[in-house]
C-alpha cells in the first residue's frame, strides 16, 4: 500500500469524545467556554487562529499549577524567542509528581 498525502493513516474511532483526553477537552471546552467544534479540524483552525484563548485554555484545562501569575498568553510571537505566559513561575516536579490535585495519591516508590 502507497500512501499519499492526505491519506488517513487512522480514522478516528467512533468513541472518541467520550474515551480520549482530546475529546475530554473538547467536552471542557463545551462546558467551560461554550465553544463547539464539531470535528478535528475546527478545533485545529481555532488552535492557530486564537492562540491566546487556545493556550489558556490548555492551561487551565491542564489546571496549570503556577506560583505566580502570567501577565500575557504570548508576549512576543516572533520566531525564534517566542515568550509564553511570562511572569509566571512552575515547580516541575510539582506537575510531574502531580500529588498536588489528589494529596492522597501515590507520589513514588522508592
């Protein structure tokens, strides 16, 4: 089999929204900022048509844990040096760990 472009390498399963974490966050995004996409490539087109209301969105869907705010989405959009969410300060290992948003998780293993 050839594959040329354009070709679906793989479809998208019928119980996308309800089994992944993209359709996790496209139901978010219904719920939480009343927007609606009703295929791959509106929300696509969004992402790179509203970069400021997509990436927050990300952040907060993500539910980004900063210790200081951001004062801007993208600051500066010039390529390279892009500057996203400046001001704000992440601990790592608290995302990575992420014992954050459930205290009684399991954190490690020694």
């Amino acid at each position: 089999m050839s594959v040329r472009e354009g070709d679906v390498l793989r479809p998208v399963p019928d119980d996308a929204r309800s089994t992944t974490l993209i359709g996790e966050y496209v139901g978010w995004l219904e719920r939480e900022r009343s927007l609606r996409f009703d295929n791959y490539d509106d929300l696509y087109r969004w992402s790179v048509d509203d970069l400021d209301a997509f990436w927050q969105s990300i952040w907060d869907f993500f539910e980004v844990r900063s210790h200081s705010p951001h004062s801007a989405v993208l600051a500066d959009a010039r390529m390279p040096g892009a500057v996203w969410f400046p001001g704000a300060t992440l601990n790592w290992a608290e995302h990575a760990v992420g014992t954050w948003r459930d205290p009684s998780g399991l954190a490690l293993i020694e």
